[in-house]
C-alpha cells in the first residue's frame, strides 16, 4: 500500500470562528494534571473577588466623607450617619486603606496566575515546534523559514495575551460591572441601572461593529509584517551571494517595497483605533451625564444626598476603567486570535508521511537496501523515478551517477521517507520502510550531504550532535577518523569553538569533515553519500574521500556522485538517466562498454585537463612576473 506524496497538500481548513478556537485553547489554559497550578487559578479568583469588594468600598467611603463636610458646615446633617461615619478624617483614612487593599490583591492574583500564563504558552509553543519537525519535507520546502519563525512568535505572543486577558482582565471586569449595576439599583432605583446598562450595551456593541472593520487592517499589516521579516532573514541568509551581484540596491528595494505595505496598514491601524477610541468615549459620556442628570434631579427632590451624587459618579468613572478594558479586551481578543491562527492551523495539517498504526521498530541486521520498482513524481505531469530497481548489497559500496536532475538525490529522500514512492516499494533487509517507525528508520542511515549546514554553536555540539550522550572520549575519536582533530586542537577554545551562523566561520572543507565526525559518532549500518565532495576543490576533496572511504568500511554504502573518479573503486556504478537505470557495472566494465558512463567520463577527464592546464598557465605567468624586473619610470626632462 502506498501514499501520493505527489498530490496536492491537503486544503487549509478556514478559519475557526471565536468559539471553536476558545475550545481548542482550553486545553492549554487550563492546567491539566497539574494541582498546583490549579491551586494558583482558585486562589487567584478568590483574590479577584476581594479585591473587586474592596473597591466597590471605595465609592462609598467617597459618600461618606462628602455627606460628613457637608453635616460639618452645617449642611444637610440628618443624612450623615452617626459615630465613625461622621468622622471626615478617619473616612479619608478609610478610603486609603480601601485603595490600597484594592490593588495589593490585584497585583498578587497577576503574581499567581502570571505562572499559570506562562505554562500555557510554553506548552502550545513546545507542541507546535515539536509538530513543525513531523510535517514534510514539502511543506518546509513550499515555506519559508523567517515567515514560520514569525507564525511561531506571534503565535506565542497571543497564547500568552488570551491567557492573561480572560483570568486578568474579562473576568474581573463582568464581576465588577455586575456589581456596579447592584450598587446603582439597590442606592438609587433601577433607572440608574437601566441607563447604566444601556450604555454599556451600546459600547460593547460599537465596539464589535468597529473592531471587526479593524480586523482586515489587522491582518493586511500581519501579511506585509511577516513578508518584510521573510525577505530580511533571506536576504541576510545569503549575505555572500547578495555581495558577489552587487545586489545591495536591489534586497533594500525589495524589502523597502514590502516596509511601504506595512507603513500604510500600520498608519490604517491607528487611524482606526483613533476612530474607535473617539466613538467610545461618545457613549460613555452620554451614558454618564444621563446619570448625573438623574442623581441631580433625586438631590433636589430630596431623594438622596450630595454624598449619593459623588457615590453615582464614582461608581462611573471606576466603572470607565474596566469598561475601556472591555473594549480593549475584545480588540486585543480577536488580534490574538489572527496571531495564533496560523499556528493553529499548522497544528491541525497533518504530517505527509506518519507510522502506520502499529509500526515496529527498524531491526538493521546485514543492512540490506533494496529499491523494487520505485516509480516517484513530486508534481504527477513531470516523473523522477521511472520503475527503479536495485540493491546494495551489506558492506558494500553502491554509487549513483547521472546528469542533474536524473533523480539521483530523491532517492536517498525516498530512502529517509521524507517521501514516499507512488508504487513500488524500499526495503532494508527485506523490511518495507513504509512500514516502519521512522525514528528507528532514521537511526539506522547516517548522511553527510553536498551541502553541510551547521547550528549556530560550537564545534564539538555539532559533532555530538550525531550521537548527543556520547562521552568527550568518543567524540575526539570521531573527530580524529574524520581527519580534524588537529584542526580543532589548533584553535584557541578548541571544540567550545563557534562555528557562526549555518557555519559560515568554517570552510568548506572543515564543514565536511565535521560532517563526517558527527556521522562517525553516530555509527549507522548504513551510509548515504549526497555528492559529499562535489563542491570542494581536487585536493580538499582527495582528502574528503579518504576520510569517506574510512567511514565506508564494513558499513552498506550508498553514493550518490557527481564527480565520477570518486566513486572508480564503487562495488557498483549505476547510471541513471530521467529515472530510469541505463547502464550498471563496475568502473572498468562501465567504461568498456563506450555508454553513457564512458561518455560522461571522458567529458570530466577532458574539462580537468582543461582546468589543469590552464592552472599550470596561469602559474608560469606568476613566475615569469616574479622573476621580470620592475620597468623604471621615465625621468621628465627639465
């Protein structure tokens, strides 16, 4: 049974509505299987509840104080209550004390629950950069790394903006309004609270209407954002290749042309918040002045006292702060959920090539590698593998030779079940991969590429990294095998040496021998050869294959090859050309047939010859410069 690797990715589900992707989020913010965090979320809420009673206290130490001046310059002093409540001084004490309880328990509820936050992020973070290393290598390949990085980041940021915002902020605020409208009808009468209502469903209606015109702003600047971050990390990628065409003028007008998009959808952000902020305060002012009206009218009718004007108005202007955040709440809700949509929606592609249900561990005895009819096509109108058949027999060293684009590396791709072959199938000692856990698949084959990209860290990491619990002993060994031992001996900090971005610090030559290193330490039965040499000069690249040809020894070798007198002493030579195997033998019997190999063979013999004699020209020109005396510049004549 076989995949379509060659068919088109599975469609992108659209984008999940408020409610959908609150229950997707549950999961992480809430803190399964772990009690103390859980403790940390019930002590915060119990906090929250405090602190929310404290300050609804504070409105009404504020009437309090107001009707006890006024009783104390001989005003309205029936209304004031008798005892403490007469006392303006301790009243104002009263109210400090209020205010400060109020916002030590806001702060030590966000203390608590700020590790609850973080727990979320951290997870949804770890799953979705553990879930971008199972998709396919034609998913990497279709995207770009700096826009995936950016997914992450941003995808990061809102997790820990959702979090907070619902436990900090959205709760808090619907207690406290609830509160406000018990106040306001048990103090005055329902009509206060009906206004206060009102006002407040219209706000938060304004709100939704203006916020969801925000959105595609929003999401135009998220684009043009992630398109500018993209053509900067690629550009500054491939700093060398940006100097060798001159092209400084050209990267700055690519990435200034994606800055102008950014620059105008950013400019349409705050002009919209400057928009929605304006329509906001509109509502809450004529939501106010209604109840001061009210308050006004019931102080002349002798309904309540002045202290109940300052109690109503207070009661507004704390209720302006949380209500601004209910309005900010849903903003940054839904900026947050553009954030991490993208991220949601890499969790939820499923990976190109999985274990089949049940899949057994790789069991690599004699290491046998037998492709059985392989057909394979990345795209189905243009075929790579045309019914591909051979083996590589334990220990021995098979190549594959061909011109560009015969198909020579998407085997060892198809061998590394990155893809999987539309018929036919792999097998290694007579175990189909595809039927295989891929880790121990993956396990068993080392490879060192034509092109060896290290991490940013030191060199000794980058060998270890074949086999990371192998011990320092082990590690200078594979080193030594690789030939660059004495290299890494000879620099200042030795193996804690840095290596710079994707190895930039090293040459060519020193990146493939910590190739080799790492591979040796992580001692496969099987080896893949990737034109490992192909890039490097004739006598670096001597000294590359000696090194290869060491590894090689006792292991089953496959080489795919570019630079045909690397592989002279192969077990095996197999030529493929447009998928298909023409011609197979060793070196001699190859060359005695007069085929595409000879061929090929003679075209590279005849462009080194042309390269060496042009190298010894260039050397005798040298040489007859060094001897030539320098010709004396004439003396003008006075």
């Amino acid at each position: 049974m076989t995949t379509e690797p060659a068919s088109p990715a599975p469609s992108v589900p659209e984008r999940p509505g408020l409610v959908t992707t609150y229950r997707r989020l549950w999961p992480y913010l809430w803190p399964h299987g772990r009690l103390d965090l859980q403790r940390r979320v019930f002590l915060a809420f119990g906090l929250l509840l405090v602190a929310k009673l404290a300050t609804m206290a504070m409105p009404f130490t504020f009437k309090w104080v107001t009707d006890a001046l006024v009783a104390a310059i001989g005003g309205q002093a029936e209304a004031v209550p008798s005892g403490l409540f007469a006392a303006p001084m301790l009243l104002i004490g009263l109210y400090g004390l209020s205010r400060i309880l109020m916002s030590a328990l806001t702060q030590v509820r966000d203390g608590l629950f700020a590790k609850v936050a973080m727990h979320a992020v951290r997870r949804l973070a770890l799953q979705t950069f553990e879930h971008m290393h199972r998709l396919s290598l034609r998913f990497h390949l279709e995207r770009k790394t700096g826009g995936l990085t950016r997914v992450l980041e941003r995808g990061r940021n809102g997790i820990e903006e959702l979090s907070r915002l619902m436990v900090l902020t959205l709760v808090p605020t619907i207690v406290e309004f609830v509160l406000v409208l018990g106040v306001l009808a048990y103090e005055f009468d329902w009509l206060y609270s009906a206004v206060v209502f009102a006002m407040v469903a219209a706000y938060l209606g304004f709100t939704y209407k203006a916020t969801e015109w925000r959105i595609a702003i929003r999401r135009r600047m998220n684009n043009s954002d992630t398109d500018a971050n993209t053509k900067a990390v690629d550009s500054l990628l491939n700093y060398e290749t940006v100097k060798y065409f001159g092209a400084e003028a050209r990267e700055t007008a690519r990435y200034d042309e994606s800055m102008a998009k950014y620059e105008k959808a950013s400019t349409q952000t705050y002009v919209s918040l400057a928009v929605l902020n304006a329509g906001q305060a509109v509502i809450f002012t004529i939501g106010m002045t209604a109840v001061m009206w009210l308050a006004a009218r019931d102080i002349m009718a002798g309904r309540t006292t002045i202290g109940g004007f300052v109690l109503a108005n207070t009661m507004l202007v704390q209720l302006s702060m949380p209500l601004n955040f209910m309005g900010m709440i849903y903003r940054e809700i839904k900026q947050a959920l553009i954030d991490i949509d993208d991220m949601f929606r890499i969790l939820h592609r499923n990976p190109e090539i999985a274990d089949r249900p049940g899949a057994k561990p790789l069991a690599a005895g004699q290491a046998v590698v037998r492709f059985e009819d392989v057909h394979f096509a990345y795209h189905p109108e243009r075929p790579i593998l045309r019914g591909v058949s051979f083996s590589v027999p334990s220990g021995k060293t098979v190549a594959i030779v061909g011109p560009s684009g015969a198909g020579k590396s998407t085997l060892s791709r198809l061998l590394f079940r990155f893809y999987e072959p539309q018929s036919g199938r792999i097998t290694i000692d007579g175990q189909d991969i595809a039927a295989v856990q891929q880790d121990s698949l993956r396990a068993a084959i080392g490879m060192v590429p034509q092109d060896t990209v290290l991490f940013n860290d030191t060199i000794g990491y980058n060998i270890r990294y074949g086999r990371w619990e192998a011990s320092e002993t082990e590690m200078r060994e594979a080193a030594r095998l690789a030939q660059i031992d004495r290299f890494i001996e000879g620099l200042p900090e030795g193996y804690d040496t840095p290596v710079g971005e994707r190895g930039l610090k090293l040459s060519g030559g020193e990146k493939q021998r910590v190739a080799i290193a790492r591979t040796i330490l992580k001692g496969p039965p099987i080896l893949v050869l990737d034109e490992a040499t192909s890039a490097l000069d004739s006598f670096t690249e001597r000294e590359i294959q000696d090194a290869l040809d060491r590894v090689a020894q006792g292991r089953t070798t496959l080489v795919i090859a570019h630079r045909l007198s690397t592989v002279v002493n192969a077990d095996e030579i197999l030529v493929l050309d447009r998928g298909v195997i023409v011609e197979r033998g060793d070196h001699d019997g190859l060359l005695d047939q007069g085929g595409v190999y000879a061929a090929m063979w003679n075209r590279q013999r005849e462009a080194d010859a042309a390269r060496e004699a042009l190298k010894r020209a260039e050397d005798r020109e040298e040489a007859v410069e060094a001897k030539t005396p320098p010709v004396p510049e004439p003396v003008p004549a006075e």
